[in-house]
C-alpha cells in the first residue's frame, strides 16, 4: 500500500497493492521497449559514418558491421539500403500495429495482449544475433513495430483504467518517464558494443529476462466488469476491498452484474457501428489530426536528432533526459485540466520548431538549433502522453481500442512521412515549417473536445454525449456570468 500526495491538487489518494503492481511491471516494459525503439538510429549512423565514429575506437578498416561482426549483410553501400529498409519496416509495423491492434485488446482484453507483444518483442530483439540475413533481419524490424505499437497502446489502456480519477494523470507521466530513460540507456549502450550481435544480446536480453512478470500482470477491471468476468472481480476484491469498491464506482457504465443494453457491446471483433456516433466522430477527428501532428514532429525530430550538428550518441542521451520532466505533468494536469495543457504543449511545440529553424538556417547555430528543437519535441511528448490520457477519457470502454487504434493509424502515418523524406543534408526547410505550423494548428481544434478532469470514464456512448452536454452547461454558465458583470458595469 502506498500514498500519493497532489501537491496543491487538493486530493490525497491511496495506492492499492494492485496498482502498485499495475504501475511498476508497466513501467519496466516500457523502459525495456524504448531499447529497440530506435535502434535504426545506431544502425544507420554505423553504415554511414563508421570511419569518422571509429577513429578513437577501433581499426579504419573496421566497419563494425557484416557477418564477420554479427552485422546482416557484408558491403558498406548494401548496409546502407538494408538497414534504411529496416527503419522504414520497423514505422510501418507500427502502423500495422496502430490498426489492427485495437479490436483484439477490447475483445480478448489489454493482459492477454500484452502477454503476446511483450514475448514476440523480446524475442524479436535476441534474433538478429543469430539470424544475419537482411530479409530476416527487416522481417524482424516490422514485427518489432507491430509488438511494439500494440503494447504501447494496451499499456497506457490498463494503467489508465487501474486509476481513480485523481490519480488518472500519473499513468502517461510513470509510462512516459520511464520509455525516457530508457531512450538515455540506449545511447551509451550502442556506443559500448562493437558488433551487431553484442548490440542486439545487450538491448534484447533484459526483455527476455522480464517476461515472467507479465504473467502475475493484472487485467483491466473496467473490461472485466463490461464483460462481466464476475470471478476475476472478486478475486481482486478480496485483495483490496476498499480500493476495487472506489475504482469501480468511478466507472461511468451500469452496476455490475446489470445486463447490458442492446448494442452495448461490438456484435464482432472488427464490427465499427459505435464509431459512426456523431460525438465519437468529432472526437475521432480531432485527435487523429492532433496524432497526426504530433508524429510528424516527436519523429521528424527524434530520427534526425544527428542533423543538428552534433554527436548522435551524446544527441540522443540528452534527448533521453530532455523527456524526463513529463514527470511533473500530473500537478500541471491537475491545475489546468487536459484540454489547456494539450493547446498550451502544441502551440509552444510549433513556436520552438519555428525558432529551431531561425537558430539554424539564419545564425547557423547547432547547440541553440538542437536546443529549441529537443525544446518542441519535449512539448510534443508532453503532448502525446496527455493526447494518449485524452483519447481514454474520452471514448467509451466498449469500443475504447478501436478508437485508439485509428487515432493511432493517423499517428504511425506520420511517422511514415518522415521515412519518406530525405534527410542526409539535414532537416528540410519544408518540414521544419511543417513540425512548426501543424502544432499550432492543432491547438485550435483541442477547442471543440470537452473537459474530462476529474470525471469517470465513459463506458457507454451515452457516457461521451453527457460529457458533451456538462461541457456545454459549463459554457453557458460562463457567458451567463460574463454577461451579468457587463450588466454591472453598464449600470450607473
């Protein structure tokens, strides 16, 4: 049992055992998944640049890749198209993940999925020590992705629906701290291996070592209680009585126990009717624009982190740790509420991008062009974990996956955008104008979303459109107070 204190937040909340448990194995997945995450970074600048990075450190004539150290092909120019294959493989298993991801969590539950991904990931990860073909080693790279999205996505779905409202906004900052410092053990982890074999046994070992956590990995009780998996409940009933009582009641779908209304629940594992709800379509909208957004720019950014001029491994160490603040998101998020922070990230993201390109391509300056670049991907990511708690909030849990999974389509397609530029001279003029401008676009539209602080998560599309109605009561409120001080002021 623990105790979480909201500084200035006005709650006091205590952490069961359950998501004590919920919280930590996700959190050291999600550290162990950033170790392949960007893997293609090393590959890529060990093809290219390998006499400039092997100077102090090994023979000129040690390209330190090919089957005689364990790399997947032999010649420097074929490493070269091979492993930029993998790259653009590994962003389209994440959009393959992104779409097909979704309908198998909300039918077969988030434990389940994560149980499959987790152990395809890690095996995923060890193979390419053995197995040196370029084919088999691309293979790899797209299931990775497809592994990898599909975890990310149950992930944050069950650490989200193990918490009270109060504690709703610390799932996507402990999940996002801890993929960070895993992108900052990466660095020094590829610096210190000289071969493709020790690169993959040190970066794929560890997730193999952690798969016997996953099998004590609770499931989600909100997709128990709307299945109604009565035993399961009960189970974790008795482990913390109080806890489950209050999680449960903070659900906005019928009692347990209750039958569920006609066409409470998809009639198949692909069925989609629930999307086509007015409300549902709004906010699919909008967050698959505002995903769309924050992948051109996080990706464009953290690919390409080499083209500012400076050392890629010292480059992505402190992207690593320029992410770690996210952990002071759920004070903000309680503060401001989810709506604000996103238009607040979004905007500044665009404003550093802008500047990131001013410092760069007018000063030529490459600490203060990385600086406000590494500045808008921060904001970004701030963006992208409070975007991930948003789309939770506000879908419903009976089609909750399916949602995010097409917001997420739009998410991994901008990924693949950025496969498609080229960027061996730099970032372009164009998509730096782009990663600027498409960020303070979004900020707009986060207008059109209602305010789901401190509410109960929607299970039914009856929950979302009293989300709707709230929100619209609240605006009325206020112009009706707006209008009474102008009454006052006009008065003699």
């Amino acid at each position: 049992m623990g105790t979480l204190w909201g500084k200035g937040c006005g709650f006091r909340t205590r952490l069961s055992g359950l998501q004590l448990a919920v919280y930590w194995r996700l959190c050291l997945l999600l550290f162990l998944n950033s170790f392949l995450f960007f893997l293609d970074l090393y590959t890529t600048c060990t093809s290219r640049h390998a006499d400039h990075r092997t100077d102090n450190r090994t023979a000129p004539e040690d390209n330190r890749t090919g089957p005689e150290h364990g790399g997947p092909t032999g010649s420097s120019e074929s490493e070269c198209v091979w492993l930029s294959y993998g790259q653009a493989l590994y962003i389209i298993g994440l959009l393959l993940g992104s779409l097909f991801g979704g309908a198998p969590s909300d039918w077969y539950g988030r434990r389940v999925v994560l149980q499959v991904c987790v152990s395809v990931h890690a095996v995923c990860g060890v193979l390419p020590a053995a197995l040196h073909h370029p084919l088999v080693f691309i293979a790899l790279r797209c299931l990775t992705g497809v592994c990898s999205s599909m975890t990310h996505s149950s992930a944050f779905s069950l650490a989200v629906e193990w918490s009270v409202p109060a504690c709703r906004a610390w799932p996507p900052a402990l999940l996002g701290l801890s993929f960070s410092l895993g992108m900052a053990v990466q660095a020094p982890l590829a610096y210190a291996c000289c071969s493709w074999a020790s690169l993959h046994l040190a970066l794929g070992l560890p997730q193999i070592l952690s798969l016997p956590i996953i099998i004590s990995l609770p499931e989600s009780p909100c997709w128990l209680l709307l299945k109604n998996r009565t035993s399961v409940l009960d189970q974790y009933r008795k482990q913390d009585p109080e806890y489950m009582e209050q999680l449960l009641n903070s659900t906005g779908g019928e009692e347990e126990g209750a039958e569920p209304a006609e066409g409470a629940e998809p009639r198949g594992l692909f069925d989609l009717t629930h999307l086509r709800h007015p409300t549902v379509m709004l906010r699919l909208s909008v967050m698959s624009y505002l995903g769309l957004t924050t992948a051109l720019t996080y990706y464009g950014i953290s690919l390409n982190i080499g083209s500012f001029g400076v050392d890629v491994y010292r480059a992505q160490f402190f992207s690593g740790l320029s992410e770690t603040p996210c952990l002071l998101l759920p004070f903000l998020l309680a503060r401001c509420g989810r709506r604000t922070v996103s238009m607040l990230t979004m905007f500044l993201s665009g404003l550093a991008c802008l500047l990131s390109l001013v410092a760069s391509q007018i000063y030529r300056d490459a600490v203060w062009g990385m600086s406000l670049a590494l500045l808008g991907k921060f904001c970004m990511l701030t963006n992208m974990f409070v975007s991930l708690l948003y789309s939770i909030e506000l879908f419903p849990t009976i089609t909750r996956q399916r949602c995010l999974a097409l917001v997420n389509v739009f998410y991994r397609a901008g990924s693949v955008f950025n496969t498609l530029l080229d960027f061996s001279a730099g970032i372009p003029l164009a998509a730096m104008i782009i990663y600027g401008c498409g960020p303070i676009i979004g900020s707009l539209f986060c207008l059109l979303l209602p305010e789901t602080s401190q509410g109960p998560l929607p299970d039914t599309l009856e929950d979302c459109e009293r989300q709707s109605r709230v929100r619209l009561k609240q605006v009325k409120t206020h112009l009706n107070q707006v209008k009474t001080q102008l009454n006052q002021v006009d008065t003699p």
